[in-house]
C-alpha cells in the first residue's frame, strides 16, 4: 500500500514538473510586455497616450499567427487593426525584439477590460499555442467615453463594429497587383530581372457549398478539414476576385514570379471574415516557399493557409496576396479560394441606418421604440386581460347552462 502511494504520489509530482516545464519552456520561446509591464498585470493607459509592445522572440520560432481577443468588441476590433506588430517579422537564429507603439484613439472605450493575445508558432517543426492575458484599464476622458465604454461592453459584436466604423471611418487599402520588391524577398531575383508575361482576372464569386466540399476533399490533414468544416457552418458569402501576375526572370531558364492576389467583398459589409487558399504542392512544395501579404495561417503545409479578418465594411475590399517563384506559369484554375463570413444582425444594421442618415433616423428609431413599449406594456397586457375575462365570463356561461 505505500509503495502504491508514493507511486501515486511521485506520479503527481512528475505531472507538476512537466507541466512547470512546459509553462517555462512556452515563456523562454515568447514573452509579451506591455508597457514595460509582464502579462496578467493591470495596465493603466489614456486617451491620446502610446499603448507600447514588445515581443521577444526566441531564436528559431516561427509565428504563424497573432490574434486579439476582448471581453469588449470594440476594444478589440480597435487592437486588432493597430497591433500589426508581424509585420516585419521572419524566423531568424538570434533572438529578436518587436517593437509596436499605438497611438489610442480617443474613440476607445474608457473601463476595465480584458485583452488576450494568441499566438500560434512552430519550434523544430512541433506547433505551440500560447496564451498572454493582459488587464486594462482605460482613464475616461470625458462622461460620453464613459458611456461608451459601458454600452460597448454589452453591446453585440456586430453593433459595436457598425458603431466604430462611424467612429473611426476605416478605408482598407487596396494591395499593388504588380509584383514589388517586398514580394520577392529570399527568392533570389530583383525587379529589374523580370520580364511581365501574363496578367488574368477570374471572375466575380460568391463561393458555394459545393466549393467548400472540394475544398475539405483537397485538405490531407484532420486539422485542414476540420477548419473548412467549420466555416461551412457560416452561410455568408463575400464576392471573391482573384488575379494572376506572371513573370519570366530574365536569364534565367525555366524561372517564373506568380503573384497572386485574392480579393474580397462585400455589399452589406462583413464581420469574422475568413479566407483559406489551397494551393497544389505543383505550384508549391510547402508554405515556406511563399511570400505573404500578411502572414496567414498554416493549416497545412502542402500548404493551405488562412486569413482571418475581424471587420469588412460596407463596399470596401481587403486584398490578400502571395508570390511564389515556379518552373512554369502558375495555372489560376488549380487554386481553390474558400470565403465565408458573418452578415451584420437586423440591430446592427438598423444601427448603421441610423448613422448613414442622421438624427432624423434616431427620431425614427425612437418613434418605433416606443411603440414598441407601448405594445409590450399596454396593448399586450390589455389584450390577455380582455381574452381572460372572456374566457371567465364563457365559463360562468356554462356553468350558469348546466344549472
């Protein structure tokens, strides 16, 4: 019986150990300081001021991905737009330091939030997710910053977006369709080498679900499928154009540049945007040998990647785009887009009818508020009175019949 004890008993501990180890080893890889401050510290921040970041990273990792989320969706779609601090990074056998300074709006709701930052990155070819939590807590400015910041908080997602898109208008800006000196980076080749054969545009799309089925029968990995599978459950569908710049390197035999560029749209606007792109390992062996727009989602590395984006407004495009260098013309039939997104709600939209057209629409709203109160509180409350009494007084009848 001891001996069964101290085995449970070292067992634990040996649990313990692993898991400290895992904790410190996920630490020494990233580490996140906001502010100068460690994470999960209270950081006290005003309207105007810097909101500073710093990310160390270990030598040897790769970031796939770095994602913003909030307890308050404006706070976060507001993150999310101005901590691209990715930007310039690259795998790299020193450590490097990540700088990003933010200006804060003075459109941020003032009150104490939440904020976690995700990070997905690969250590010898292993995959890591780690999570750094952060409190803040923003100074209110003024009594109106106060109010927003306890109205956001309980507002739904898709409102609050629509209220900040008002706030803080936001023009997406649109990527070059020509092949720039940062699209070629560790290829091997400069501008001056090539030589522009081809340009094509496919047509405007709205992706089907017949698109997303060959997309999860194209996916090798569960981890590939399951992410397409999922996004078959959201039934809106952005318009995608995709177009195909190819060039031929000079002096160079049998040497391509392909730049392909996916955009997306939408008429009504778009929140929890998504976008994956299956490319066939005869454009590319694996995701390395790509150059990223912005640096997406490896869900698998025949490659298939992803994009997430938090915010599409109302007749604004987001571009994403990749280069690859090939032996032959990349063949724009063989890549797969894959587009889903989430339609803003009857309040969101309704929300942004009132600030497209003024305070004659809040009259509007209101006059419609308080019918509203006025069915809920009296007309309804009347109506069952009257039906009970009816129904009493049939009753009575019977009775009075039956006698």
């Amino acid at each position: 019986m001891k001996k069964i004890l101290m085995y449970l008993l070292s067992s634990v501990l040996l649990v313990l150990f692993m898991m400290i180890a895992v904790d410190t080893s996920l630490a020494t890889d990233i580490s996140l300081e906001i502010n100068d401050q460690s994470t999960n510290q209270l950081v006290q921040l005003q309207h105007g001021g810097v909101f500073r970041v710093k990310l160390k990273v270990a030598p040897g990792i790769d970031i796939s991905r770095l994602d913003i989320s909030s307890d308050n969706k404006m706070v976060e779609a507001l993150l999310k737009e101005k901590l691209n601090i990715l930007d310039e990074f690259a795998v790299s056998d020193q450590e490097q330091v990540l700088k990003k300074d933010v200006a804060l709006p003075s459109t941020l709701p003032a009150g104490k939030f939440f904020v976690n930052v995700n990070i997905n990155y690969v250590k010898n070819g292993k995959s890591f997710f780690v999570k750094q939590k952060n409190r803040f807590i923003v100074v209110p400015k003024s009594i109106s910053s106060r109010l927003m910041g306890f109205a956001s908080k309980h507002l739904p997602g898709d409102v609050a977006l629509e209220i900040l898109n008002v706030l803080e208008p936001k023009k997406i800006k649109r990527l070059n369709k020509e092949v720039e000196e940062k699209d070629i980076k560790g290829m091997g080749v400069t501008l001056n080498q090539l030589q522009k054969i081809k340009e094509m545009t496919v047509e405007e799309k709205i992706i089907k679900q017949d698109t997303i089925e060959t997309a999860v029968n194209k996916a090798m990995s569960t981890r590939a499928k399951e992410a397409i599978q999922a996004m078959a459950k959201k039934k809106s569908r952005p318009i995608v154009k995709k177009s195909v710049s190819i060039y031929k390197v000079k002096g160079q035999e049998k040497s391509y540049i392909n730049k392909i560029v996916v955009s997306v749209t939408s008429d009504n606007g778009m929140n929890s945007l998504e976008l994956v792109e299956i490319i066939p390992k005869s454009v590319a062996e694996s995701a390395g040998l790509l150059v990223f727009s912005e640096r997406p989602l490896i869900l698998e590395s025949d490659p298939i990647v992803k994009w997430s984006f938090n915010n599409l407004p109302k007749d604004e495009t987001k571009d994403f785009s990749y280069t690859v260098k090939t032996t032959e013309p990349v063949d724009e039939t063989q890549l797969t887009s894959v587009a889903v997104g989430k339609n803003p709600g009857l309040t969101a939209r309704l929300v942004r009818w009132e600030l497209e057209k003024g305070m004659s629409a809040w009259i509007v709203t209101g006059i419609i508020f308080l019918l509203l109160i006025v069915v809920v509180f009296i007309v309804l409350p009347v109506a069952l009175f009257k039906k009970r009494r009816l129904k009493r007084l049939s009753l009575k009848e019977e009775k009075i019949q039956k006698k």
